[in-house]
C-alpha cells in the first residue's frame, strides 16, 4: 500500500511535523520526536493521531465559517 499516505500538499509537512509533537506534549509524550514508536501502546500513539485530526478538523471549520 505504498503511497496511501501521500501528502496533498507536501509543503506542509513541516507544520504537521510541529503539530505532532505539539500534540504529543499536550498529551504527556514529552520527547515523542525520540521515542520509539513501536514502544508505545497502540492507545497513546492513536491519541495523537486522534487529537491531530481534531485540530485540523476545528481548523478549517473556523475557516470555512469566516466565508
């Protein structure tokens, strides 16, 4: 399944790197860019994927409300 996660827009992938870790330190995985992934529950690393996705949902309902 190679390429299924492919980035629609590749110039943000810096900024959804940040908003991980951001993400991931609100939720008490401090150092998350270091940590070894396959070390984490299956729960704590669906946590920030989880979060990540409402943000991004909150994001574009505000910009989609101020048009």
């Amino acid at each position: 399944m190679a390429g299924r996660n492919k980035k629609v827009v590749p110039e943000a992938k810096a900024a959804l790197n940040q908003m991980k870790l951001e993400t991931a330190n609100e939720l008490g995985l401090s150092n998350y860019e270091n940590i070894d992934k396959g070390n984490l529950t299956a729960r704590q690393n669906g946590y920030v994927g989880g979060y990540m996705t409402k943000k991004l949902v909150e994001m574009a309902e505000k910009q989609i409300s101020k048009k």
